[in-house]
C-alpha cells in the first residue's frame, strides 16, 4: 500500500486525525475515512450496485419460487 504524505482529515462525527494512507477508518465512529474526496462517493456507488445487485438475485429468486413451486402446487388442488 502506497503511502501519502501526513493529511489532517476530519470525520463525519467531527473527530480530526492524520492519516498517510488512502482510505482509513475513524477510531470514534468506524465510518470509512478517505484522502481523497472523490473517492468517498465511488465507496458510495459501489455499496449501491452491490445492494442492487443483491436485491436482484433475491426478486429472481422469488419468482423462480412462485413460478416453479406455487403455481404448480396451487394447481393441484
């Protein structure tokens, strides 16, 4: 990991530290600290595709369910 020149960063909670490294988590509150502000919202997007992906694997799960077990099921009787 590449190291930084010493940067006095605040956190979110207010808590102020140095960090020499790109990404560094807060003692106080352990929310992700970055060097570099625009790396705070690509930590944002990608938290965003991971849960949308998610939320994607799980409705097609669901309906796989409901299309293969339920309706089938609920036919028979």
């Amino acid at each position: 990991m590449e190291r930084l020149p010493p940067k006095e960063i605040q956190c979110d909670c207010g808590h102020t530290f140095t960090i020499d490294r790109r990404r560094y988590w807060c003692e106080k509150c352990a929310n992700p600290v970055y060097y570099y502000e625009n790396e705070k919202n690509t930590h944002k997007w990608n938290t965003f595709l991971i849960y949308l992906a998610a939320l994607g694997a799980i409705s097609f799960l669901a309906y796989v369910f409901i299309e293969m077990i339920v309706i089938p099921w609920s036919s028979l009787q």
